[in-house]
C-alpha cells in the first residue's frame, strides 16, 4: 500500500468556505489554549481550597475533602465529559438547562470542558497542597503559632509560601497532563486540536499529516508551559530551603 503524501493539503480550503486547513488548526490551538487555561484557573482555586481544608483538623471536613478527591480522581475524565455535557443540564432547574442546551454550542462546550476538566485536576492539585503542608517540619507551623499567629496567619505567611514552592515540579506535570487530557473534548464537539486534526483527517484522507501537524501544536505548547514553570522555579526557590532547580 502506496500512502499519497500531500504537504499542501494544509492549504486548502477547508469544508467551512472560510478558513484552510492550516486555519482550522490554529483555531483549534486557540480553544486548546483557551480551555487549558480556565480549567487550569479553576482547578487551581478549587484545588487549593480544598488541599487547605483537608489539611485543617476537623474530622467532618477532612472527610468531606478526601471524599471530593476520590470521587473526581477515581471516575474516568471521559465519563465526567459525557456527564457534565449529557446528564448536568437535565439534572439542573429547567432554564438553566435549557439555557445550556440552547446556547452558542462551541462555547457551550468550552465551559462544560474547562468545568470538567478544572474539576478533575482539582482533586489531583488538592492531594498535592495537602502533601506538601504535611511534608513540612511540625515545628514551623508551632514556632508560628508561638508568635502570636492566628491560623489563618500561619498559612496564609508560613505554610503555603513554602508549600507552593515544593510542588511546583508536580504542578508542573499536572499543567502538562492538564493540556493533553484537553483532548477529551473533541468528544463532546469542541473543535480544539485533536478535534481539528480529526475533521483534516476525515475529508482528506491525510492521516499523517494531520495528526503529524496536532503532535507539533502540542509539543510546542507543552514547551512553553515547561520554560515557564522553570522560570517560576528559579524565581521561587527558597535557599538552604528548597534545592536551585537544574
């Protein structure tokens, strides 16, 4: 079996009239950047509120917080997809979910995705948070408290600071896990990279070429991510703390 290489197929017009296929992945880079970054926003804040709590003492809290990690960690990304798109709106007051339903469908399915997938890497991030403030030497939180810090105070100035600054190789791979688990949406119609690459592949019959060209959006992606957190590394070690990152 002969393939038929075409290197100019990203030239060509794509079936919507407007842009060429080379367009049609740009856009799709642009909601794959997009959705990462609200999810990542939201994983972040949910995350970390519910690391610190699960961190906090209180037994009924505690249990609440472990119980929100195992349920958003443990069921499948591709199962929360389809429930967050398929089943949320049925489940909600009738004019929310009409609402969802009957709106502009790309960005129907940005926010369900970014919702999804900010919720799933929240539970990750959490267990993170809460491994880094229990790695830390017992005696600073104590030395903190012992200088008229309220609780409050003490992670708010001691524990989190130096907490962010341990997990930040892990965050690291969650932000990049976070990015490539983005192509989870395509199965719901967002058309971001591999959605793109998807619908090339279809009218034209260029396997290679299409997936060839969404593995180079990615890597390149994945590369500015890596620069940035190693920025972020070195601008945030702590010395004689925490190591000068390589």
């Amino acid at each position: 079996m002969n393939y038929n290489w075409n290197w100019m197929v990203f030239w060509e017009m794509a079936p919507d009239g407007v842009h060429t296929y080379m367009g049609t992945l740009i856009q799709g880079l642009y909601w794959t950047v997009g959705v990462s970054i609200v999810a990542w926003c939201i994983a972040l804040l949910v995350g970390g509120i519910v690391g610190v709590l699960g961190t906090t003492g209180n037994a009924w809290v505690e249990r609440f917080c472990a119980g929100y990690v195992e349920l958003f960690r443990n069921v499948p990304l591709l199962v929360q997809m389809f429930l967050w798109y398929f089943v949320f709106p049925e489940v909600v007051p009738a004019r929310l979910g009409e609402f969802i339903k009957t709106a502009d469908p790309a960005w129907s399915t940005f926010w369900t995705a970014a919702v999804c997938l900010g919720l799933f890497t929240s539970s990750r991030i959490a267990v993170q948070i809460q491994a880094g403030i229990r790695a830390l030497p017992a005696g600073q939180p104590m030395a903190a408290t012992a200088l008229g810090l309220t609780r409050r105070q003490v992670y708010r100035y001691v524990l989190l600071p130096l907490t962010v600054r341990m997990i930040l190789p892990p965050m690291a791979s969650e932000a990049l896990n976070l990015i490539k688990n983005s192509s989870v949406a395509f199965t719901i119609g967002l058309l971001e990279i591999t959605g793109a690459a998807r619908s090339m592949q279809e009218f034209t019959f260029q396997i290679f070429e299409s997936f060839a060209a969404a593995t180079v959006l990615y890597v390149a992606i994945n590369i500015v991510v890596v620069l940035l957190m190693r920025y972020l590394e070195k601008r945030l070690s702590v010395p004689g703390f925490i190591g000068q990152p390589r």
